[in-house]
C-alpha cells in the first residue's frame, strides 16, 4: 500500500473517495489519522501519536527499498548488494541495531527480482529478451539460436572470453564423468557433446559469408 510520512511517522492508505484520502499510522496502537487531498496534500491529522517518532524504523524501511531496486534493476548478487548499501548508508547505532541481516531479507528480496524474471519456457518457440543475450558489458552473449526441427532448438550461450578460454584449452572434462584424462590436439572425445556444439558455434554466421549456402 501508498505510505504517507509526516514529521517521520509514518501512514498507510486506507481507503480514499473522490476528494480525499484517508491514511492511518502504520501501528495499531496508535490511533493517529491523517487526511490529504487526491494529490497527498495534507488537509487534517486526528488524534495525537501515543509514542515518540520511530526514526530508527524509517531509516530502516529506506534501507531495505534501496536494496530491493538494486536487486530489481540489477543482476549483482543480493549478498554483494547488502553490503554495499550498508557501507555506504550513514546510520545511526540505534538503526544499525534494528537492521535487519541480509539472511532476513533475502526471501523479499528474492520474490521481488523472481517476480519480474521471465518464466521458464514450456515451448520451443519464445523470444530471448535482450537483458538474457547480452553480457553486463552489453556484448553478445547468445551465440547460437537455431531450431533444428519443429520442436528441436540449439541455445548456446557464452562471453567471447569463454570461448576463448575453451578453444584453448588442451584438457576438457564434459559433464563431470571421463574415465581418463586426456589432451585434445583435434576434434573431441567421441560420443562427447562437444564437438557438435563447437562445429555449430564456428559455422553459425557461414550463411552470412556466404549468401547462397544453407544453413
């Protein structure tokens, strides 16, 4: 729900008419109400608050709404975030006491970014939004996307480095299971996934070079 903050307390909508909005404190002891306009200009306040300002509890809520829209907006891990904004936040030992742990807000925290990441799938035909093809770096990310038959479709993803760092490397261990280590000067292990996967990799843009050529 709309939060109001007056003098740093803190009200919630609780209902509104054509002309008015009418917000009760966000306690239930506390019987303060206030009403505002239809653009939240204050009109009136009932009643007096029953305890001193909390602060501390403000200072917190900001807090946490921080990082929920880093973690909304970004893909840095929760933790990282958490830490950051504490580091950068000036608070005072009073809030510090009362702040919550990043273990604590992780479950929110995670709802809100799982709520805006796309669903998984349950087809072969679907668009890749631009946010999952591309690096933080903004290179491309998704190297091949080719449907092989009407319900087969490759999907390979990798950074250039990546790549990179597979063509170069002279030992690759696939799926965790290989009965011996061994160098690989050409092609790949037979049976392995990764010849086809590279074959496909390197001439994916061959129908570009060469227009005529079916891919």
């Amino acid at each position: 729900k709309p939060l109001l903050l007056i003098d740093e307390y803190v009200f919630k909508l609780n209902k509104n008419t054509t002309t008015t909005k009418y917000w009760i404190y966000t306690l239930n002891e506390c019987s303060a109400k206030v009403h505002t306009d239809l653009n939240s200009q204050f009109i009136k306040i009932f009643d007096d608050h029953n305890h001193f300002p909390e602060k501390e509890q403000l200072e917190v809520r900001e807090f946490r709404e921080k990082v929920k829209q880093r973690a909304i907006h970004e893909t840095t891990p929760i933790p990282r975030i958490y830490d950051e904004e504490c580091a950068k936040a000036m608070l005072s030992n009073a809030t510090i006491a009362a702040l919550p742990s990043e273990r604590e807000m992780s479950s929110g925290i995670n709802n809100a970014r799982r709520a805006i990441t796309p669903t998984i799938p349950t087809a072969q035909l679907f668009e890749i939004p631009d946010l999952y093809s591309k690096t933080l770096s903004k290179n491309s990310f998704l190297v091949v996307d080719k449907m092989i038959t009407r319900r087969q479709r490759i999907l390979l993803f990798s950074s250039s480095e990546q790549l990179k760092m597979l063509f170069g490397a002279e030992t690759i261990l696939m799926d965790g299971t290989c009965s011996r280590w061994f160098p690989i000067k050409r092609g790949g292990p037979q049976g392995s996934s990764l010849t086809p996967s590279v074959f496909i990799t390197y001439h994916s843009d061959m129908s570009d070079a060469f227009p005529m050529a079916m891919s």
